[in-house]
C-alpha cells in the first residue's frame, strides 16, 4: 500500500539523518577530546552517553566525553577549553566533558557499558 511505502521511506530517511549525526558527533568528539587533552595534560579521553544510545540522535542529544588527568582546573582555563570547544565544534553540537573522578555511578555505568 502507498502508507506503507511512505512509512518505510520516512524510516529510512530518519536512519540516513541519524547516521549523519552520529558521524557529526563523532568528529566533535574528537576535536574535543584534542582540546581536552592540550588543557589537561592528559592522553586519556573516551566518549560514552548518547552516541551509544539505541535512540537516534535528536536536539537534546550530546557529546559526553570523560578525561583521566590532574592537569589545569582552574576557572579560566575550564572557561578557555569551553570556548575553544565551541569555536572548533560549533554552537549547534552540545559538549560535555568530565574528569572521571567526578562521574556519577550511572555514568561510569554508562561508560563501562559502552565507550570509545
């Protein structure tokens, strides 16, 4: 039946546009992760949350990433990664980073589970 037809056709462009999200956060992810690093003095840094998420990625989706490391932690140099992340990642892509000491137990859960 035509419905049908448009049913399977929206699911597949929904498939498309989340695969192109996923690839979106991914290299956000990495240019985060390069930024973290820089700040933080640490070469440690995995992605976790949402990309893993069996649900396609929407508006209120983010990049959540944590790092291992006893680098910089003042206001400045947390308010500088920030902006740096936004320049390089753009205000469209929601980033979240954490020092995994501050992770909650869903979070290291989530972590365990699923990470890159």
């Amino acid at each position: 039946s035509e419905q049908w037809r448009k049913a399977v056709d929206e699911r597949m462009r929904e498939t498309e546009r989340d695969a192109e999200s996923r690839e979106k956060m991914l290299a956000a992810a990495r240019r985060a992760a390069e930024i973290i690093k820089k700040y933080f003095k640490t070469e440690r840094v995995a992605l976790y949350g949402d990309y893993f998420s069996p649900v396609p990625i929407n508006f209120w989706s983010r990049v959540s990433l944590v790092y291992w490391g006893k680098g910089e932690k003042s206001l400045e140099a947390w308010h500088e990664v920030f902006q740096e992340i936004e320049k390089e990642c753009g205000k469209d892509v929601d980033v979240d980073f954490k020092e995994y000491d501050f992770l909650t137990k869903a979070e290291r859960k989530q972590l365990e589970e699923n990470s890159l």
